[in-house]
C-alpha cells in the first residue's frame, strides 16, 4: 500500500510522523512523506529506507502583517493545486497527517480524491491548522484522551491512540526514581527565561539544599547560572543541550520544565513527577499541563504563579517526602503504543 505521511515544519510534528513511517515501512508499505523547506533535512535524514521525500510551499498564517496572512494562504493554495494534480497520476492509498500548515494542502488534495484521510493532533487542545482541515478527514486520532476545541458538528471519528515517542523513551519506562534528590530543569529557549530566574532563586530560600540540579538553558546563561549556582555551593550540572533526553529524565526525582505536547508524552511514557510551567502564549500548552495534573503527575503551574516562594515552599515539601514523589511518578506513567495503534488504525 502506498501511504503519504503529511507533517509539519517543527521536530514536534516530524519526530511522531518520522515513528509511524518507520513502522510501516517495516510493515511493507511504500512511504512518501511530505514537509515544507524548513525541516525537509531532518526529514530526509530520519526517514525510513526507500521512504520518498516530497517538499510542500507553506507556512503559518498567524502572522499580524495581513501581507503575511495573504502570502502564507497563496502558499498553501498553490501547494493544493500541486498536489492535486501529482494525486491524480500517483495517488496514495491513505493520506496521514502529523499537523501544521504543511499538512493542510496534502489533506485538502486527498479529500478531493476520496483518500481515506487520518490526522494525528498533538496537543490536549487542537491547533488551528488541524481544526481547519477536520472537515476533510475520516478519523481524528489523539494524543491525549480528551481534546478541547474539536468541532462538535464534524463527521471524522475520533480516536484516542497517544503520541509516538522516539525508541529510547519507551526502553526506559516505568525505570525507578534515582531517589538522591535529583532536579532536572529543562529550558533552553527564549520561551524558558522565566524557568532560569525562578528556579537557582527557589533554591536559594530552601534550608535544604542538598538537591542536585541539571539544569538545560540557552547557551548565553550557561556561565551565568554555572556561577550562581557554584557561588551558592549548589550542586549543578549547567547544560546548553541535553543529547540523551530519556536518560536526564530517568536520572531525576523531579522535572521543572514547559508543557509541549512532546514534553509530556515522554514524561508520561518513562514516568516522573513534574511541575509544568505553560508558556503563556500558548493555550495548547496549558491543555497538556491541566491533562497531566488531572493523572495526579505534578503541577500545572501558570507563569504568573511560578514564583520562588512558591517553588522554594513546593520543592521543600516534595523532596522532604520521597514517597510522594514516589506516588507522582507511579500516576504519570501512561503506556505508550502510539505507533502500533497509529498503524493498525491506519492501514485496517
């Protein structure tokens, strides 16, 4: 069966899209994914072998300029047409869409031609791109097991499967705490300043400070909180990126970070408390944190509330009861089959 794999321009989308195509690839399916210029390297790289890689003209149409808007909506419009035309000499069997407004022309297309059409939304709150494309696709399959804002009129069945995770993160779940007072803090964007201000000045108020901290941030803080946290006799690990993921989560007690969709699933795959910040912006963000508290895995903390006093006050009491921590990494853990469901729905 020849099945094309619509993504996005983010590693958010690229990485789930990149597990299913592996999977069915290796069921013996031909594979074409489709991206736009921005990711179309980490694409080509990750693809499966024998995968094709198509790139489509699109990007977000959020902007303020309404030159932009108007420009970003011709992209997509000329992508359609494109692909509406390639559909009808080389048509796909099934169409699966990983989201963004690089999957919007490949959905459109496939609709057009009566493709069975699947479309994965990351987040606990659907994006705007995939809330336009639902009047288009057979099934709706989640990553989460409610998602705020579907259309209630739409016909599209809608499937709770999870979100794929990169193979390390599965070998990894349900791993033990470490039980040595482990902090693992992950930044590293401009989004996280807030996360390097709070965190070294909640821990400065704690009597206690016997937590070790890693502690990832962009490259420009690296001296800063390496100073501030030896200075203080701090025991740190200042990081600019953290290359193993799965194995700092594992090697922590506690995590302090954002709440991308990506950032919970694998916390909810391994299994650790948390305390998720949301970025403020961002309401997709708030819907995943809210939907890992409701599992009793850590806080759902809004930025404004993120403040030392309240995370020294916090910190203190977590690592004063490790059978609390205990308990929060227990109700996190939420088993990942994402990629089997994916498939098995897909190609059924």
């Amino acid at each position: 069966m020849k099945i094309w794999i619509a993504t996005g321009g983010t590693g958010g989308h690229v990485f789930p899209a990149l597990s299913v195509a592996t999977a069915l690839a290796a069921r013996g399916h031909k594979i074409i994914i489709s991206t736009d210029g921005r990711v179309r390297k980490m694409v080509a790289d990750g693809a499966p072998r024998g995968a094709r890689v198509a790139r489509v003209w699109a990007s977000g149409v959020g902007a303020k300029s309404r030159a932009r808007q108007i420009a970003a909506l011709s992209k997509i419009a000329v992508s359609a047409a494109w692909l509406t035309l390639r559909f009808c000499f080389s048509r796909p069997a099934r169409v699966v869409a990983f989201g963004g407004y690089a999957s919007v022309a490949p959905v459109f297309a496939a609709h057009l031609w009566r493709i069975p059409t699947y479309l994965h939304e990351q987040n606990a709150a659907i994006g705007r791109a995939n809330k336009f494309t639902m009047r288009w696709v057979k099934t709706l399959m989640t990553s989460f097991p409610t998602v705020d804002g579907v259309p209630k009129n739409t016909s599209a069945r809608v499937v709770y499967t999870g979100l794929p995770v990169r193979r390390e993160f599965l070998a990894a779940a349900g791993a033990p705490l470490p039980g040595a007072s482990k902090l693992l803090v992950t930044g590293g964007s401009l989004g996280a300043q807030i996360l390097d201000d709070v965190v070294p000045a909640a821990i400065l108020q704690m009597k206690n400070k016997k937590i070790f901290v890693t502690h990832q941030t962009r490259p420009e803080n690296v001296a800063r909180l390496q100073k501030l946290y030896a200075d203080n006799k701090i025991r740190a690990n200042v990081l600019s990126f953290i290359h193993d993921m799965a194995g700092a989560i594992v090697d922590a007690d506690l995590v302090i970070g954002r709440s991308g969709a990506s950032t919970v699933v694998e916390l909810e795959t391994i299994g650790r408390g948390a305390i998720l910040v949301p970025l403020n912006i961002n309401p997709d963000q708030a819907a995943n944190a809210d939907s890992f508290a409701r599992l009793g895995g850590g806080f759902a903390v809004p930025q404004e509330k993120f403040t030392p006093k309240w995370l020294a006050a916090t910190l203190t009491d977590l690592f004063d009861n490790p059978m609390r921590l205990e308990k929060m990494a227990k109700k996190s853990l939420v088993a990942n089959n994402a990629v089997e469901i994916i498939c098995d729905e897909v190609t059924k």
